[in-house]
C-alpha cells in the first residue's frame, strides 16, 4: 500500500475517532440518553466530590454545553441519580453545572437495586420514562454501577467503562438503542478552583445582638455555635424557579468560603448540615430543590467535609430549629456540647426556624421581635447563634460582605 495513502486512512480514521469522541450524533427525532458516571468523590467521605472532582464537573459542563450547541432545544430534563437509602451528593454535583448553564433544573431521584421486575429500579425507570416521556434528549449522572444497569437495559449488551472520564450514549428510535462510549479528555486539577470576588461591601442588615437565657425543663445543646447562611442567588425573574440557582449564585457558593471561615474565626465546622437536595419544589415535579445544598457543597468539597442531610423538608422550619438546637430532637443527633455547625437553607425558614427558637423553645417573644427582617433580595446575610455552657443563646448577624450588583451574570469560565 502506498505510504501517501496509507498515511490519508490513517488520518481519516484519526480524525473520525477525534469527533466521534467529541460530538456524539443527538438526532432531535430519536432517543438520546447521555449517561455521565459520577465523578470522583472524596475517599472515605462518601458523599461529596473530591476537589478534583469538582474542577472535572465544572469543566464537563462547559463541553457537555459545547456538544449540545444549537440542540439545547431537545433536551427535555436532567437527572441525578442515586440508590435508595444512599445520601450521596455526587451525582448531583457531577451534573448540575451543566443544567446552570442553560437555566434547567436537576430532577434528583432515588432508585431502588433491583432488575427491571422491582419498582423504581433502574431498568423500571428507564421502562417508565421510555413509555411516558417524549423523545429527545435526557443527560443522567449516576453511580457507575448503575450506568452499567441502566446501559444493558437500554441497549441490551454491557458496556466497558475505563474510570470517571467516559461517558455513554445510547440513541435511537427502538430498543435496542445504539451504544457508543466516549473519552471526555478532560485532565484532572487537584486545586480548588478559586475565582475572583468583588470588593467587599457594607451588610445588608444593621448588626443585632439577642440574647435569652434558656428556660428550665428542657435540655439544649451547648457551647454549640451555628452559623446560618442562605441559599446563593437565584430567581432571574420574579415568577421564575426550577431548583437550581443562578450563574451570580455561582460565582458566590464557589468564590464564598474564604469569608466564610472567617466568620467562622477560622475554625472549620463540625458538620456542614443543609436540607435533602432530593426535596420537591414547583415545576410540575420536574426539578427538585437543590440550591441549598448545593450552595454549602463547595466549602465541604474544599475542607474535605461531608454533607449531613436533613431527614425532614426544607419547609419544616420547626424541626430545623428542633434539631440545632434541642438534644431531645431525633433528626440530627450530635455532641452534646462544643459543635460547629454550618447551614445551608432557605432564608424565610430560616427566619421562621429562629423565631420559633426565640418565641416557643426559650419561651422570649421579646426577643424574636427583635430579629431583623430577611430581604428577599439579600443573599449575603450570614446568622451565628452560640449557646453558653448553661444553654443562654447569642444571636448576632453578620455577612460574606459579597454584593450581588457587583458579581457578573454569566457563569466563570472553566475550560481546559
């Protein structure tokens, strides 16, 4: 065989492997499932990405974004996946800087093990969404067990999988689906990725500083101090929500813990603890609620934390303030005296939660009167209470002193 020839086909099937790898074919009349594995969590955390494995989320979303260029239009919902009973943040972490990109919210949802003959399994899912949902295309992050699951159940074969940075697509009109695995050629960076804040600025509230001694008969944590932040930006229009935030909010979740522990004089908490991103919220059950999390995801990723999830709603402000602050609580048991704790909520319940506190567990209702009021524009507020040896409870306000006017609308960059 000639060499120029040879040489030709060899390029040829370079640069077919190259764009195959790059640019899978999503036809908008077909099935497209593009089947991400979770990315690399933290070793022996189990919950939440490892720093590495953040920078590789932040990167996958800006190539998923570029694969879909002109075909966002198809996509008809993003999911996270994990197992029943598993309180893992990866999935979610894993996909949702792609779903900020395009203003999408994530769908989190627990799946059962099991073939497809056990509810909710994986394989009974995909059969549901297969029978229930239009064509297009659906991106799903999930365990790499599970990809393998959902893969044969789709395509009936099993699949190779070399580590995190492969990822599946499975296309077609009729099962079984086509199947075809790509390299993403994202490398991996080990240092937290650190972006640019804006000068500091004045609080939006007025310090305050409560105090209420605690009442007898009932036993509170003690030389215990929470430290109570919201959510980071969302809402781009008044009647506008899907879950998820803004591209402001996340300059802010990624760009706040250094202000953050400072607050926190330098001490890092003992439990980064924040509401169940698996939580409904509006949008006709097609997004869950996952800001909150997702906010204090950033600071546990970078301090090598795990998240604790609240086993109640986000909307249950009574048990929130119940579990801070009440020993005899069930829903979040820790030491009794001497934790750091770092909350991630929504701030209307988080207002309800320490009035409830004030009003109801010390029995001071001139206290709660006290509070300042909680904008519904202010998203840099940060509330600390600390409670003495003998239970009397400090409120004081404070913030990151980050203005939202000054962070930029569009998302940082994170390309290779």
């Amino acid at each position: 065989m000639p060499f120029r020839f040879l040489l030709l086909l060899l390029c040829a099937l370079c640069c077919s492997r190259l764009a195959l790898a790059g640019q899978p074919a999503l036809n908008p009349n077909d099935w497209n499932f593009v089947l991400v594995p979770s990315f690399d969590s933290q070793t022996g955390k189990g919950n939440t990405l490892s720093v590495s494995g953040l920078n590789h989320a932040l990167r996958f979303g800006q190539l998923l974004n570029s694969m879909l260029a002109g075909k966002q239009g198809q996509v008809r919902q993003v999911y996270a996946f994990s197992y029943t009973n598993d309180d893992s943040m990866v999935p979610l972490q894993t996909i949702e800087p792609y779903a900020l990109l395009n203003n999408l919210g994530v769908s989190v949802q627990k799946l059962s093990v099991g073939d497809a003959s056990v509810y909710n399994s994986p394989a009974y899912f995909m059969q549901q969404l297969l029978g229930n949902q239009p064509r297009g295309t659906y991106i799903m992050a999930m365990p790499p067990a599970m990809l393998q699951q959902v893969a044969g159940a789709l395509g009936n074969g099993s699949i190779s999988i070399d580590g995190t940075h492969q990822y599946v697509v499975l296309s077609g009109r009729d099962q079984p689906f086509a199947t075809s695995s790509y390299d993403d050629q994202i490398k991996d960076v080990a240092d937290y990725p650190v972006v640019p804040l804006p000068a500091r600025s004045a609080c939006p509230q007025s310090p305050v500083t409560i105090r209420a001694k605690a009442p007898g008969g009932w036993r509170p944590y003690t030389e215990q101090t929470v430290y109570l932040v919201r959510h980071v930006e969302a809402h781009p229009t008044g009647n506008f929500e899907n879950g998820n935030y803004v591209c402001q909010g996340q300059w802010r979740a990624l760009g706040a813990n250094g202000r953050l522990l400072e607050i926190m004089r330098n001490r890092k908490p003992d439990y980064v603890f924040t509401s169940d991103p698996s939580n409904i919220i509006g949008c006709s059950g097609t997004c869950s609620y996952i800001r909150p999390s997702l906010t204090v995801s950033p600071f546990a990723v970078q301090h090598k934390l795990p998240l604790t999830l609240a086993t109640f709603q986000w909307s249950d402000a009574t048990d929130l303030a119940q579990s801070l602050f009440n020993r005899e609580s069930p829903y979040f048991k820790h030491p009794d005296s001497g934790a750091s704790i770092l909350v991630g909520w929504e701030h209307a319940h988080i207002q309800k939660a320490v009035q409830y506190l004030l009003e109801t567990m010390y029995r001071n209702p001139e206290a709660a009167k006290q509070l300042p009021a909680w904008s519904f524009e202010d998203y840099d507020t940060v509330w600390a209470l600390s409670t003495s040896k003998d239970g009397e409870l400090t409120f004081r306000n404070t913030c990151e002193a980050i203005p939202t006017a000054a962070l930029p609308s569009t998302c940082p960059a994170f390309f290779q």
